[in-house]
C-alpha cells in the first residue's frame, strides 16, 4: 500500500529523524549468506491474460487502447456477468478525487483536472456485449456475457477505449517531471467467497484488490520519453520520432508505467534480478541503486527468494511518499535531497517489502489493509536492522512505541473507510500494526517467526489470502496469534 509522507505526517516522523541523527556512524554493507536460485515464474494456466495495444498521445495525454482478457471462471458457480474496475473514472469529478481535502492543491498545483476512461465498445468474436457504468464514482464497468460461464471455462472479450490521463500528482497523472500511468486499464474485480468486490477508488490507503495474471502490452510513445514498466521489455523499435515497446508480464496482478524525458537509468542486477532506478536527481542515483538492491537481497533472505527477473525504482511527480506496484515501485521525487535521505531509504524499502506482501501475495486491502501494510511496515524495521544492526531495529521500535503512546490509538483491524483522515489511518496501520507483528516475533522467538513468514510466503505465493487464512497457519503451529495481538484490537 501507499506509504504517506506527505508533510503533515513528516512532521510526525521527526523523532525517527532524531534517532538517526543518533545513530550515525559508518554503516557495513549487508551480505546474503543463504542466497538461493531466483524462482522461474511460469505461465500459469487457470491466469488471466490480458493483451494490451497501447498509443499514448502526448499532446492530449491520452491513451488509445485496444485490450483482450481471457478471462477464466476460478469461481464454484456460474457467471452470466463480469465487473471490471476502471479506476479512471474516479478522476472524472473533484468530488470523486481520491485525496483528501487539504491535499488536493497537493495533488492538482494546477487545479482540478479532470482523468476518465471512455469505453468504446466490449466485444466477444466480434458480437456486442451489452455493459453498464456503475459504482459510486462510475468506476465499475459491469459486462452482461449474454450466456453462463460454467467453472473451469474461459471467455475471450473485447474492448476499445480511451483514458485521458489528469494533471495530477498522485499515483494516476502526469506533473512537471513523469506521467504516472497506474490503475489505468479495465481490470477485472475479484471474485471470492463474498461475491463480486466492487469498492471504489477510496482516499485513505489503496483501493486495489487483483487476482495474478499474465500481461501482453504493446506500447507507442515519443522517441524522447524514457520507459520504467512492470515485467519485461521484450522488443523496441524506434524511427526518429516513436518508439514501440513489447513488454510481458507474467504473475502480476497489475501492469504501470511511467514515463519521463529527464530520467537517468543506473542499472545493477542481484543475482538473477535485474534492478534498475529511474533519476531525477544524478547525484543520489548510486545511493538509491543500492537500497534497492539491498533491499531484494535482505527480504529475499529473510522472507523467501524475489520471484522476478527485474525490479525498478523510479522517481515520480508524486506528492504523498511511495508506491508500489508489481516489479515496480514510485517515490516522491522530492525525497531525493541529502536532507531527505533517511526518508527516502525508508520508503524505497517499505515500498520494495510490499513486493512480497502485496505483489506475490496479495489481499483485499480496503476491508483488511493492516494484513499487508502492518507486515510491510515491520519488515521495513527489519531492513534497518538487518543492514545496519539490531540497536538501529530497536530505536525504531521504540519510537513507535512513543508515537502510538502519545496518539489516541485505535484498533488496526479496521477498514480503510473506517479511519478518520491518513494520520489516523497510518499511526494505527503502519505503526501499531508494526508492533503487533513485533510483540509476535516477541513472543514466538526468532526461528519460529521467520520461518512462519517463510510458510506463509511459499505457501500463498500469487494468490489471494484473507487475516483468517494468516491467523490459521500460526495456529496451527500451536501459536494462539489472538491472543498476542489482542492489545492491538
């Protein structure tokens, strides 16, 4: 999920700072002593694919987009209608705009404008579909298939359409320096034991709940932008003015990219893993370069090996702090300053964490979102202590513990509607969620807590997981989770 350091909650991260500060001193560079072979990722057969043919018109901002999904039936019923999300749409109007109040100048330096998709039409061999716009921002597209889709079987559909992409610095838009292309596409809602989960785009936390498919995206841009995507550029042809890319993606459960005419790419790899970081300040690009590639290191170590061929780090016009997405994450390009520099680690390794807890796994993040971002949060706490000592872990947790002491705490089981503005949701989430996974680790000691994050990772990797399926692999090591997190409800 996103992790918010805009600058009201900056101001709440002051004592980290502070114990920084305190810190200081050299640091040693973290070696992996257990490093095994990177995972293959193969092309699963009960996925959705989706192919993707993509223009982007620079003078518009828009994108011309023809996409096919077959789309598989992993549900125990049949269907006679898919819902797809189409983000966008909640772009259209100011009173759709997923910020909060006292951040839309943030978001909109320019004022208000307007984002959307259009669809033009949905097709199945060549036959009309019948489709509805619907949610409570006009963010649903519902598709009638006119027949029932039995378990097990596949649909092949159709669709033409164009976004216009808003002049926005959030995670959808475009600003002075990148165009963020993110949750930009018709993509096709979860469909789980509670049916059809058709919540809107949200304003506090991350909306986005995905099932893992395989992505085919062709894409024609100007020869003058530079490319960070999920997956693979797998083909690049260029005249002197275009460039088409062919880019795959297989096992992700999103596709975003972003563009930029000033980035600097610094390449590195990690055993089988290429990393890349996309620049817009040089001069920390070799520092970045590093987190990054610390960063896959430690949490492939500690929690079981990045199953990817390519990461990317890449600045962004993007107020609120750091996003992550499949192989890719965004950060604030504004944190890329020596007085930002703690800052700037902390959210390129929290944002590469959620590679594992959201990305490889992943969960309904509106109705359960402490379930990936209290685990991100603590494994971010266990980035800083892996690399730079357990005494830099334990300062951090103790200023947690101050934090969540001097806030009127809630409980972290929550909602993300249910939280009042994104201080609260954060100091709950993200800092009391992080000490309830510490009063775990705790309780059930070392061995026994990585080696269950070790479980959990291997066992749920590319599905969908729930805080029942979490709680019952502890408890069945005899481990009553419950219990010692119960001060957290």
């Amino acid at each position: 999920m996103i992790i918010n350091f805009t600058k009201k909650v900056r101001i709440l991260t002051g004592m980290i700072l502070t114990l920084l500060i305190v810190i200081g001193g050299g640091v040693y560079v973290y070696h992996n002593k257990n490093s095994v072979q990177t995972l293959n990722v193969e092309e699963g057969k009960n996925l959705n694919k989706y192919i993707i043919d993509v223009i982007f018109d620079e003078e518009s901002k828009r994108l011309m987009c023809n996409q096919n999904i077959e789309y598989v039936n992993n549900t125990n019923i049949a269907l006679d209608k898919i819902y797809f999300h189409i983000y966008p749409n909640a772009f259209s109007k100011e009173e759709f705009a997923p910020f909060e109040k006292d951040e839309m100048n943030q978001a909109y330096p320019n004022g208000f404008n307007e984002g959307y998709i259009d669809i033009k039409n949905v097709l199945n061999n060549n036959n009309k579909l019948e489709y509805e716009i619907t949610g409570e921002k006009n963010d649903v597209l519902e598709v009638n298939i006119g027949r029932q889709l039995k378990p097990g079987e596949k649909i092949s559909i159709d669709m033409k359409y164009n976004v216009k992409i808003p002049n926005s610095e959030g995670r959808f838009g475009y600003g002075e320096n990148t165009i963020n292309v993110t949750n930009w596409f018709p993509i096709v809602c979860v469909h789980d034991d509670r049916g059809w989960n058709l919540k809107s785009y949200e304003t506090l936390g991350d909306p986005f709940y995905s099932e893992t498919s395989n992505f085919y995206v062709k894409l024609l841009i100007p020869k003058k932008y530079k490319l960070g995507c999920t997956g693979n550029i797998i083909s690049e042809k260029s005249d002197s003015e275009k460039v088409f890319y062919e880019i795959q993606a297989k096992k992700v459960r999103d596709f975003a990219f972003v563009l930029s005419d000033k980035f600097k790419i610094k390449k590195d790899t990690y055993k089988d893993v290429n990393i890349n970081t996309y620049n817009l300040n040089e001069t920390l690009s070799t520092e970045v370069t590093k987190i990054a590639k610390d960063s896959i290191r430690i949490f492939s170590d500690l929690f079981g090996e990045y199953p990817y061929d390519t990461y990317s780090v890449i600045a962004s016009d993007f107020f609120i702090g750091g996003m992550e997405y499949p192989t890719l994450v965004m950060i604030d390009q504004s944190l890329y300053n020596e007085k930002d520099k703690f800052l700037l680690e902390y959210v390129i390794a929290h944002e590469t964490a959620h590679q594992w807890w959201y990305s490889v796994i992943g969960n309904d993040e509106i109705s359960e979102p402490w379930l990936d971002e209290a685990l991100t949060e603590y494994s971010t706490v266990l980035y800083f202590e892996e690399k730079y000592g357990k005494e830099v872990g334990s300062k951090l947790i103790k200023t947690m513990e101050i934090q969540t002491r001097n806030y009127s705490s809630e409980d972290i089981f929550k909602s993300t509607t249910q939280y009042k503005n994104s201080i609260d949701y954060s100091l709950n989430v993200y800092t009391k969620g992080a000490l309830a996974f510490n009063e775990v680790r705790n309780k059930v000691g070392d061995e026994v807590f990585f080696e269950t994050l070790k479980e959990y990772y291997n066992t749920y990797m590319f599905q969908n997981v729930n805080g029942a399926k979490f709680v019952d692999l502890w408890n069945k090591k005899g481990i009553d989770i419950d219990k010692i997190i119960s001060e957290y409800k």
